[in-house]
C-alpha cells in the first residue's frame, strides 16, 4: 500500500545518494501548481560531496531526481555534479 506523507513530515530529514554517501537534511519544498517541483537541500560540510559545491550552504534538487522517501531521503547520485580535474592534480 502507498504510503502518502505530508510535505511537513519530510522537513528536516537526512538526505542520502543512491551510493549511499551523506548528502544533507531537506530544508523546504519547492511547489509549482501545487506539485512539488523540487527540494532544497542543506549540505552536509562533513562530507565529500561538500567539497563539488564549494562554498554554498545548500542545493536545489529536482524532485525526478528523488527516488524514495521514507525514514530518510535517498536521491540519485546524478543529481551531483561531476568535479573536473584541473591541470596538476
């Protein structure tokens, strides 16, 4: 049976890529015509994927790029964008 959560039970919760690294906590919803558009998304500082986004606080995310909610997020890792190796490293 599908469960259906309400927009305010998903603030707040942890939010993990597909790889099942740490990416951050859903800080609010994006809503257009009434349908969730997209998430914003508090980065975790702890973590690798902080490092591709730089000094930012958070992401937008495009709501097909969520796969499952339930007791935590989960998105797809293509959502992260892929850093390029500068000359040196």
């Amino acid at each position: 049976m599908l469960r259906i959560k309400k927009v305010s039970d998903i603030i707040g919760l942890k939010v993990f890529t597909d790889g099942g690294e740490v990416f951050g906590e859903i800080e609010e919803a994006n809503l257009v015509d009434n349908k969730i558009d997209s998430w914003r998304i508090r980065i975790n500082r702890s973590t690798s994927v902080a490092n591709l986004f730089g000094n930012a606080k958070g992401v937008i995310v495009p709501h097909n790029f969520v796969k499952a909610v339930g007791d935590v997020v989960i998105i797809s890792k293509a959502a992260i964008p892929v850093r390029e190796l500068e000359e040196g490293e």
